[in-house]
C-alpha cells in the first residue's frame, strides 16, 4: 500500500485487509510523508503483520509504491490504495486463480465516498480487457485491483524513471512475460472521491487526456521501449 495523507478512510481499508491475511502474511505500507494521522493509525493497530516505511519523501504515488513493493517477502503480492475496501474472498479467490495465472485483474464495485454504489462494474465502465496493444493504446489495468507471482514482481523492479502510473507498467509486462487473467468476479469497493489521486487519473478514458497528441504518442513509445527492454532482460 501507498499512503498519503489518507486518515479519512484508512482504517476501513486496512481493516478489511487485515481480516484475509494469514499469520506469516504481511502488509507493507510506504507512507510518503503524511502530515495528517496516517502514521499513527497505522501505529496503533499494533499488528505485528504490519510493515510501515515511515518519512519517505516521493510525492509521487508510482515510486512509492515501488517502495512498498521493494521490501514485499511473499510469494504473491496485491496492490492496495489507503481508501478502497477489499471484499469477502478478495484474498483466497485470486490466490486460487495465481496457481494457474500470474496476474489477476479483479473487477470491481465502483462506489463514492460513503461507499454507495455509483457503477456495478469498473471492467465495464473502463472497458477493461486482456491484451497487450489494447492496453497500451488505453490502459485498463486498475492498480488498487492487480494480484501478480514474484515473476511478475522480479519483472516489474525497478521501475523506469518515465512511466507516469505502475499499473501499465505492471499490467503489459505480465501480457509480455506471462500468463494474465481479468476475473469478472467484484472483489472490492474501488471508491471515488475529489481527494484520491486514482479517482483524477481515472476520470476520463486515459489519463493522457489533458496532452498533446505528441506527447501521447512519445509516452506510449517509451513505455513500449521499456517494456521491450525489460522482457528482452528476462
């Protein structure tokens, strides 16, 4: 998990973690500098399952994610935002779809701040869909919903300097390395509001939006350089 300044719906969130994961798992928080009680609502749940990467000074939610993903120990890693709300099962069923697969995309409730309901499907609303040219031309890799092996992991670090999210990033190299499956089943609540980066990025069809059509075209040749790159790595 990526943290900054998230108290406002913190502790639903990891609550909802806490309660599908095992003894021996862990939940890594890198908090990127937090002036509000971030830190110390995650102090306070005392659980020694928590790992938290205090005074890290990003301000950018990609590298420090990539933070929190360096110190990942398991054999299988989710990605979390401090204010979404995992579901019942959202940790055993992608578990059980990564014996065969080695990233799960899992659809999602997309819901506001008070966690009504405002989409009964973020595969829908994005018109997410296996594939590695379809994703690079529009991305619709939901970082918040991605459940990926170490290979993918050891693949996708360290992340390039000039990717603007690490859900593309993360989302082509498993269509490029491995095997990728986009689960229809709703295993969280994806929440909106005026105050989460994602919701921004999100908010139209590609976040590139705003953009020249120069730039568009240069970001995705590079994100295709790097990927090409990293796979002729492996």
């Amino acid at each position: 998990m990526a943290a900054c300044n998230g108290e406002k719906y913190l502790k639903r969130q990891l609550e909802t973690i806490l309660e599908q994961l095992a003894p021996g798992d862990e939940l890594i928080v890198s908090d990127d500098s937090s002036t509000d009680h971030t830190v110390e609502i995650i102090k306070g749940y005392g659980d020694d399952r928590i790992t938290l990467l205090e005074k890290a000074n990003f301000g950018n939610p990609v590298f420090n994610m990539e933070n929190a993903l360096k110190k990942a120990q398991g054999d299988y890693v989710f990605l979390a935002d401090q204010d979404d709300v995992w579901l019942p099962g959202r940790v055993q069923k992608a578990v059980e779809k990564l014996q065969q697969y080695d990233l799960v995309v899992c659809n999602a409730f997309i819901v506001d701040e008070n966690e009504e309901i405002i989409h009964e499907s973020y595969f829908d609303w994005k018109g997410s869909s296996p594939g590695f040219f379809k994703n690079l031309r529009k991305n619709s890799f939901l970082g918040c919903s991605l459940a990926f092996n170490r290979k993918i992991l050891n693949a996708a670090l360290l992340f390039p300097k000039k990717i603007s999210m690490h859900d593309v990033w993360i989302g082509l190299l498993a269509e490029c390395t491995g095997k990728v499956l986009f689960l229809n089943e709703r295993l969280m609540y994806y929440r909106r509001h005026d105050d989460n980066f994602t919701a921004s990025v999100h908010k139209t069809d590609d976040h590139l939006s705003d953009f020249s059509l120069s730039y568009k075209i240069r970001y995705r040749l590079w994100l295709l350089f790097y990927v090409m790159k990293r796979c002729l790595r492996k």
